[in-house]
C-alpha cells in the first residue's frame, strides 16, 4: 500500500483514538476524583471536640488508674454523657447515626490523646450484632436506653479456655427448655463484664455432630448481667499486662429468657463474623492513634535531650527508626480509609479490614518500640507514659485476633493458597 493511501486511511483512526482516549482520560480523572471525595472526611469538629473531653483526663489520671488495675469510670461517663458512645446508633433509636469513620475518628482521637479507649469500644460494635440481627422489639427495648446512657452494651463473649481462636469448637451450651435457655460453660477474656448490663454471648445451642459444619449450631443471647450474677453467672477479673478490666465468666444453669436470642437460632457465628469488618476497623483506628500519640512525644524528646553536647535527635541513628515508624504509620492509616471508604459503600472489605487491623497494629507496635529505645531509660520510667503505651499496644498483635490468623486469612482468600488449619 502507498504510503499516502496508508496514512489517509490511518488519520481519521488516529484522530478518533486520540479523541476516545482523550475522553477516556477525562473518564479516568473524573472516576479519581470522584473516588478521593468518596474517601472519608476527617471530622475535625468531632476531633477537637473529643480532643478537649481528653484534656480532662490526662497522663496522670491513666497511670493512676493503671498502677490500680481500675475501671475509668469517669472517662466513660464523660465519653458517655457527650454522647459520642452513641455516635453509631441510628437517630430512631436515640443515637447520632453517624458513619463507621465518625466512631473511627472518635476512637483515633483518644488514643491521639494518650488515653485508652479500650474501657468502652466494645459498645460501638457490639451494638451492631443488635441493631442488625435483633427483632425490632429488641431493638426498641434496649438501643435508646443504651444511647442515653442507662444501659450498658460493653461485654462480647465468645472465646473460651479449650477452644481459642477456633471458635466453632467452642463448648458453652444453651438448651432450650420452656420460654428459657439454660446457659452452662465458661469464657475467657470477656473484657468488661464488670463494668457492663448486657453482654453479647456465643453459644452452642444445637449439638456438633460428624457431618455438621462446626460454625453451624451456635446462636447469640443478650444475657443480661444484672439479673444474672448470682443466678448462675459469676465473673472473676484476670489481671494483665495492661489495665483491660477483662475476665473470665461462668455459667451454671443461668436462664436467659428465649425472647433474649438474636436472629434466627444456629446462625449466630454469621452474626458475630458480620460485625467483624467494624471491630477490626475501629481497633485499626485506635492503633493508629496510639503510633501518632508515640512518634510525637518521641519526636518532641529527640529534639529535647541533649547527651554529648547535642540534641539527641540530630543523630540519624536515632532519626530513622522514628521516620520509618511514622511512614509505616501513614500507611496503614491508608489502608484504614481504605477499609472505611468500602465498607461505607456497603461492600464487604474482609481483606482491608483485616490489614488495616494487622498494619496499624504492627505501627502503633513498632512506635512503641522506637520511643522506648529514643526515651533510653526514661522509656521504662512510669511517669512518660512511654512503658504503658508500650504494653497496652502489644495487646493488638494478639486481640481482637492475632495477626496469623489474619495473614492465614489473606492467604486462604486472597491470595488462593490453601487452608492451612
Ligand atoms: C486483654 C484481652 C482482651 C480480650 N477481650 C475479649 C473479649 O472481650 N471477648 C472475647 O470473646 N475475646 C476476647 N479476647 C480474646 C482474644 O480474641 C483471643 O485471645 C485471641 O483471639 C487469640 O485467642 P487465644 O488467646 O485463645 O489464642 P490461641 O487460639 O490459643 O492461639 C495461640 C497462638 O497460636 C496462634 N495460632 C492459633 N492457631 C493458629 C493457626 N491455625 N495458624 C497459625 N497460628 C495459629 C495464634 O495466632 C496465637 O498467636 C481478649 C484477649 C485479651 C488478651
């Protein structure tokens, strides 16, 4: 073909290609856009609101608390009386209705102020295994009661001594007899059960036979605990590394009335395994405010001790450690977003909440690590605060689920290895 023919016959192609990708560029740029707006705004009202409730209760009030394994009370009630304990439940129910990424913002921002959420988070998501599974006359029952305040949702107990992690395994029973379940076993590590009314429990309410599935059969109760210590219920706190107010429970023929089971009976693990994504998200955003609280003081004494004639933090050996720790920081704040932005658009992230969980704990871990070795012996004294932090960021590599577990679960569905327990 001459080149002239060639070229005739070429132009109009090249210039419709060059308008059909000039308009798929504008496609591109715009879905870009579109989707940074879609990211979760900040929330800096809530922020600095949160932030000067925190003033209240600084350093001293923690370490104090901490040197006396002691609830803090006084935090919750102010968090409560605010209302931001509520911040998730729907307006219906007396709550402010507010996204998944406000209750984040919430969270973040305590630990950003040194403080621990750990006392009262639970109520966030436990909350949702009701808002979403309970029957309306549950749910009118106790959301606007725990909204305003008068009624504690903070206990979640699933984990037992045998069992651990495998939960289908787990061996507390509810059998059915008349308008009552009868609850007989024990859990471990049910956080705040003194210090809550209710309490989410996962038991065993159909037998495990050979050619079951061993998630199927198990059912959630709202048990609640005022009527039920003494009758059944005993709760024994265990003492940890750090202040969690956790314990173990007993139950010993404890009644809780049939009307008390959430959903449909045998499909409780689906429940349970529903609110996964929140949990891992919000404890996600606590870690990342824990790597910020650290990296700041750490940064602030860098410039403030001076050994050898110089501020210690002119030193790179002493720079690097803290700006990896921060970029690993703004990473896995990242993969929060990330987590918030698709669970916000109604999508199911397992994968991103579950590295949102294991990256922001793995950061606020490794600042906790960098601002121990940067404080020297300073980091192990009380009055920093550095060696607290230090033990209660530890937690998060075990709690709420370990990160095996989750890099067994990226591995198995995400990435199509096999299962490998
Ligand atoms: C302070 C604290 C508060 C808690 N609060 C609550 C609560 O409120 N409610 C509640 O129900 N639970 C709670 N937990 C329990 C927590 O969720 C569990 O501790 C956690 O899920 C790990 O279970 P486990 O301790 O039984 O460890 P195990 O299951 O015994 O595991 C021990 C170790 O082995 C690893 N492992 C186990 N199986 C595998 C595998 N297949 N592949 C690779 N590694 C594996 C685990 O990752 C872990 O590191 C809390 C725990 C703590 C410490």
């Amino acid at each position: 073909m001459p080149p002239s023919v060639f070229f005739k016959l070429v132009s109009p192609c090249y210039r419709l290609h060059a308008v059909v990708w000039r308009v798929l560029s504008a496609i591109h740029y715009y879905l870009q856009t579109t989707n940074m707006s879609e990211h979760p705004e900040n929330y800096d009202d809530i922020r600095s609101a949160v932030a000067r409730l925190c003033e209240r209760f600084p350093g001293d009030y923690w370490r104090r608390l901490d040197r006396e394994s002691a609830y803090p009370s006084e935090f919750v009630d102010a968090l409560t009386e605010a209302g931001w304990l509520a911040a998730l439940i729907p307006e219906t129910y007396g709550g402010a209705g507010l996204p998944l990424s406000a209750g984040a913002a919430i969270l973040e921002e305590i630990h950003r102020s040194g403080g621990n959420a750990g006392a009262c988070h639970a109520q966030m998501y436990t909350m949702g295994t009701l808002l979403r599974h309970g029957s309306e006359q549950q749910k009118s029952r106790y959301l606007p009661a725990i909204a305003e305040g008068s009624l504690r949702l903070q206990a979640f107990g699933v984990t037992e001594p045998s069992s651990g992690t495998d939960t289908g395994s787990l061996k507390t029973k509810a059998v059915l007899d008349g308008d009552h379940y009868l609850v007989n076993g024990q859990k471990i590590w049910t956080s705040r059960a003194e210090h809550s009314d209710l309490m989410i429990l996962l038991a065993r309410t159909t037998p495990l036979t050979k050619d079951m599935k061993k998630t199927h059969g198990l059912s959630v109760l709202l048990v609640d605990m005022r009527e039920a210590q003494g009758n059944g219920l005993t709760i024994r706190p265990i003492r940890t590394m750090m202040n969690h107010a956790t314990t173990e429970v007993f139950f010993d023929n404890l009644k809780v009335p049939a009307s008390n089971l959430i959903g449909v009976e045998g499909d409780g693990f689906k429940y349970i395994l529903s609110g996964m994504n929140a949990e891992r998200i919000l404890i996600a955003s606590e870690c990342i405010g824990d790597a910020k609280w650290l990296i700041d003081k750490t940064v602030s004494y860098a410039k403030d001790r001076h050994v050898f004639g110089r501020a210690i933090g002119e030193n790179q050996g002493i720079q690097f450690p803290i700006a990896r720790a921060y970029a690993n920081m703004r990473a896995a704040e990242l993969m929060v977003q990330d987590a918030l932005r698709l669970y916000e658009q109604n999508q199911n992230p397992g994968a991103e909440a579950n590295m949102a969980k294991m990256l922001a704990a793995d950061a606020s871990n490794e600042a906790a690590n960098v601002a121990v070795q940067t404080f020297g012996g300073f980091g192990f004294a009380e009055e920093y605060d550095i060696e607290r932090k230090f033990r209660e960021t530890r937690l998060y590599q075990v709690a709420p689920i370990s990160t095996n577990l989750i890099l067994s679960y990226l591995s198995e569905h995400v990435l199509g290895l096999p299962r490998s327990y």
